[in-house]
C-alpha cells in the first residue's frame, strides 16, 4: 500500500523523508556497520548524534544559552510530578489554568505534592474558550504558573503568552511546539512528549532556564531531577536513543523545510482550508470560539451522529486515517501536526465536501 | 561496509533478521500505509502488536498467571526508586546484596527512601567471587530482598537463585534476563532495561507478581505507581510503541531459535570458549572465581596494559567492535549477549590468539 494521510493525534504522523533515512542507515549506520539502536550511548557516534539533535532544536527555537535542553523519558505526564518535585518546595504554592483534559490531568498529578492553585478555568466556557488573563487570579507567592498551550482533545490554543512578571511561566508544548514561532525567553521552562511533533514516543524533550534547577525536593527521585539528567547531558543513565536520534532528523528535516517560521506559515494555511469548510457548511461543526481554535487539533461534528460510522468508513477507503474523535468528546478529530501536509488538508477537505453532497 | 561483530555491553547488538524486518516494514508496517512510529497506541494494530509481545514473554519465561508483565519507561534506574516506592512502607526495612556498581547503585537510590540493609557484600572479595548464602545476613522483617543476578561492569553473575522464604525476591535482571532458564515463580518481582537482551533502550520490563502490587507510598509519583502501570495495561500515557514493537520481534526471533532453553546452551558455548581462551593463555586474565563468572559479560585484562591501544585498534580494524572495558575498571569487556553469535566470539578468540602470538 502506498503511505496514507495520518490525522492520529499522536503518536502521529512523521515526515516521510525523515523515516527513509532512518529506514536506509536502519542496520548500518554511516557505513559503521551498526544500527543506532546497536550503539553504546557513551561512543562518539552517538554523542555526536545527540549533539547534534540538541544543537538543530536550540537553532530552530533560538533557544537562549541560560537554558538547559533535557531529553527524558516518561512523557509529559511523568513531567506533572517532576515539575511540583523540583520546583514547589514544601508549603510553597503553585498556579495552574485549568483548559481542558490535559492540564486537568497536570493539576491532578500536582495536587498530590503541594498547594496547587486553578488561577482560571475554562469550564464556566464549557471548554469552548480560554480565559482572558484578566480574568485570572494569581497567587502572590506561587513558585510557578503552569498551563497547556494546546489541548489536543478539545482543540483549544492559546494564540497568546500569559505574561507572569518574576513568576516562572511553566508550558506544556506536547502539542504544538516547533509549529509556530516562540520566544523561549518569556518561559521558566517548556516541555513536550516527542510523539506529535518531535519523533517517536519514549522521549519527551523539556527547556529549563538554569537559574531554576537545583531546588529539587529530597524525596524526588534521581531520575526525576532535573539538575541531575542537565548534570549527565540527559545521560545519567542509558537514554532512548533511537527516539533521540529520529527527533535530531526531524529537527534537521525542519531546518530544511524553512525552520519554524515556515512551518508557522504552512501550518497557518493548514488549518484555515480546515475551518472554512467546517464552517462554511451546516453539516460539519467545531464550537471553538474564533481565538482559541487550535492549529493542531480540529475537532469536528457532523450534524447528524448517526452518519459518523459511515463518514469514517468512507474516509478510511481514501486512505485518510483516524479522524476519530477522542472517546470522550466523540465526533471527529483532524490533527494536523507539522508532518502533514496542505495536499493532506486538502485531500480532507475534497473528502468532507464530497461526504455532504452525499448525505446533506 | 558489512555488519560488525558488535560485543557492547548496551545498548548492544540487536539479531539481524529482527533489524531487517523492522526496515522492510519502516514505513509501512503490513501494508496498512504507516510506520508502527506513526500508529496510536490505542489502535488495533498496536494493541495487537503489545499484547503478542507480552505473550511471547511470557511463553519464553513461562510466566505464571498471578503475575503482570509492565512496559515501562526509565530504564534500571528509575526501578531503583520506584521499587522502594512501591513496595518499602515507612519505617519498614528491605535487605540488599551488594555485589557490584549496579547493586551499589539501586542501594544508593534505596536509601533515599527508607532503610536498607545491605545484608551480604562482595567487598570482602575485592567484588571477584559472590558470598554463598550462608554468608547472608537478612533481616527478619524485610519488605524484600533485591540482588543484581549480573554484574554488567564486573562480569559477576549468579548462578543460584537465593532462597528468601515468604520474603519476596526482587531482582535486577537486565543484563542476563531470557539468557538461561528461569523459574520465575521464586520470584516477587523480575526487572530488566531492554538495552541488553530484550530490544532497543528507553524500554524496562517488570515482571511483578500480582500480590504485591496496591502498596504504593502516597507519595509515589502516579508514572512510578505499579498498580497504575498495571491497572492500564501498561498505557496510563503513551507507551515507548517502537521500543514494544522491536522487542516483540526480538521475543519471536527467541522463540524462532528454540526458546530460551536453546539460547542457554547457545550461550553456555560462548562462554566456554571465551574464557577457555582466556584462561589457556598467560597473556589474558579474568579474576572473577569460577563459579561466579557473568556469561554475558566476559571482562579480561592484558597482562602489560600497555598493549591495550594495539589490541583494540587491531580488532576495530577486524570488525570486532566495542571491547573497551568500562571507564572504571579498564582493560577489556566482551559482552556477549544472545544476539551475538557463536562466531562472533569464535572470531575475537581467533583475533586474540592472533595478538598474542603477535605481542607475547
């Protein structure tokens, strides 16, 4: 079969000249006559690898030279303990903004360690809208303000950067990183699980300015302190290296196609063919409100559920995978990451038109 | 060039036929258009790629019904926190066998979080031979009992399996797991990272018997928590899908070649040669007693180190690769796990002779 259109919201869609290269040097590296997964991670090749893919990200992302650039694992759900066990001390408080599932999911994990504070909430929006920062209510002495840019469930993003004066602003980037430009110096530190927009899943990459690391709580586990993986280079002990090494192609994959810049313009493009035909048609919905739809993630109804099975089915045959919605919202999903192209948007869209001649 | 004879201590050599399948099918994993890389892991696909790898573990340990099998990320080391979090209730005391740098290690993480005993250690044989039994001194009321059954860096291996009573035994087994025959009942919990015997690194397998899990410490982050692990098949978050996929090969392959009792006489061959080399030759040594040398890791010296640079540009030059020994203990390491073949070995003995004739 040829490759089809991947809209899975994660682990999602790589670019496919970055799996050729992996596929090409797969048993023999550079003519070493290994695999990467075969390399000690202590051997020159290898730390050249993991420079290497440290150096592209920090070029792509203009990363600032007081910032530590991690690679662990456990994903971002391992970061919601990690992040209230390095950074909140005892008796200390942090902010949370409560957006949807995942940042939920980070308060609930937080809760379990210190005072956790939901500064705002997008609940009274039923999920539809984020909060304005005037709407939200800082502590005055919170060790840090944590939130999610992108709710890959909902669909929600900011399209703005909370703005916490000396209060070190904590972001999940799962989601969207690398999609859109960013300026790393307005963050305390950001984080991503690999799986949508970095490689594969196994990884998760965090951005951490220096000045906070070494205040780890006691019963913090080694492997959960930041200042020990910046200590080791993120080797403290044996890493995920061929995640490690197939993030360092996409970063180099990016650089090509433009860098960020680029893909914020691609991306951009993307998602606004997406949403004109969702709202350009009453048969196909999304209930975001206009600034806080997300690039990355569309969700998408059909007015009548009872066509949803079929609409699948259909989209399936014309190699367009699993546009299915998370099990708890329902309806449809399109994720659109970096490594899916306009001609897949497109091929989506002539779909959903043709789907509503059919059945309108 | 043609693939070497890679004899790294891990991550380490991978069977080639495995490697070969997950390049055929890299980016199209049978015909349905994608890479594994690419799948959810909530999918059919993958979910039937997951559960076949734990079955096949299963098999080729037979592993009792009243025991779960865990795919985790973090490796060896983030086991050293999370068994203590798990299984060590405050003011409780647990007992480890030092025998090594990875058993000082886990002793050192475990101390962070209760009280450890260290009821036996090969200190008083400079770490060359592992006290028997009768040398133990357990606590009464133990939690459990962790030893390491190999030592990667000493070349230090079990070959009994301590006897605890209703203590559990908990071992690390990462460097040696799927080696020889295992009755895995003796056992309360069978931990092993991937990197060695099993498949690609950011993978650590846990073999826990049901029993024992639903005593994690309040303070276990919920990534840490085995009941949690369990309770989700291993999918709390997004799961290490490639790192999965490529073991399960690994597993069929194992099966393939007669199991686990064919890969024991495979490995019992190996070793013999090696040290039988080693020890008809006055120009090699091993110091490790007899009875307790590894089978997978075969660490030897020259008799003048001065030789050592020779050695190894001669057989980097031959294709025999990674023989380096570890920065702390010098001199040389062949390790020699299942995927490395009798003629790997047969072809750095060959080298050996070689050199010494060369140099003697």
């Amino acid at each position: 079969m040829s490759r089809v259109y991947n809209f899975c919201a994660g682990p999602a869609a790589l670019p496919e000249a970055v799996l050729q290269q992996a596929q090409n040097e797969l048993l023999d590296w550079q003519g070493k006559g290994l695999s990467v997964m075969e390399m000690s991670h202590r051997s020159d090749e290898f730390t050249g690898i993991a420079a290497e893919a440290e150096q592209n990200l920090r070029d792509l992302l203009s990363i600032p030279n007081n910032y530590k650039v991690l690679f662990m694992q456990g994903g971002a759900s391992q970061q919601f303990a990690q992040i209230p066990l390095n950074f909140l001390t005892d008796g200390a408080c942090a902010d949370y903004i409560d957006t949807g599932i995942w940042s939920r999911k980070s308060i609930e994990e937080a809760s379990r360690f210190g005072n956790i504070n939901i500064a705002a909430s997008a609940k009274k929006y039923d999920y539809f809208a984020i909060p304005g920062q005037n709407e939200w209510e800082l502590s005055k002495d919170a060790a840090y303000v944590h939130y999610a840019s992108n709710e890959t469930i909902g669909g929600l993003q900011f399209d703005w950067v909370p703005e916490t004066g000396d209060v070190p602003l904590i972001v999940d980037m799962s989601s969207d990183i690398l999609s859109k430009q960013l300026d790393v110096s307005r963050y305390g530190m950001i984080y991503a699980g690999a799986q949508k927009n970095i490689g594969p899943s196994g990884l998760v990459v965090a951005i951490v300015r220096e000045d906070l690391l070494g205040k780890a709580r006691a019963s913090c586990p080694t492997m959960l302190n930041y200042q020990v993986a910046a200590d080791n280079s993120s080797m403290y002990n044996t890493p995920p290296t061929f995640s490690w090494y197939l993030s360092g192609l996409v970063f180099k994959w990016l650089k090509e196609q433009g860098g960020v810049a680029a893909m914020e313009q691609r991306n951009r493009a993307k998602q606004e063919l997406l949403y004109k035909a969702i709202d350009d048609s009453s048969f196909y919905n999304n209930p975001v409100s206009a600034n806080a739809r997300s690039w990355m993630n569309v969700p998408f109804r059909l007015a009548d559920a009872q066509l949803d099975k079929a609409f699948l089915a259909g989209a399936d045959e014309r190699g367009l995978l699993n546009l299915k919605g998370h099990r708890s919202v329902g309806g449809m999903r399109a994720s659109i990451y970096n490594a899916v192209s306009l001609e897949a948007v497109e091929a989506l869209v002539a779909y959903m038109q043709e789907f509503e001649k059919e059945h309108a």
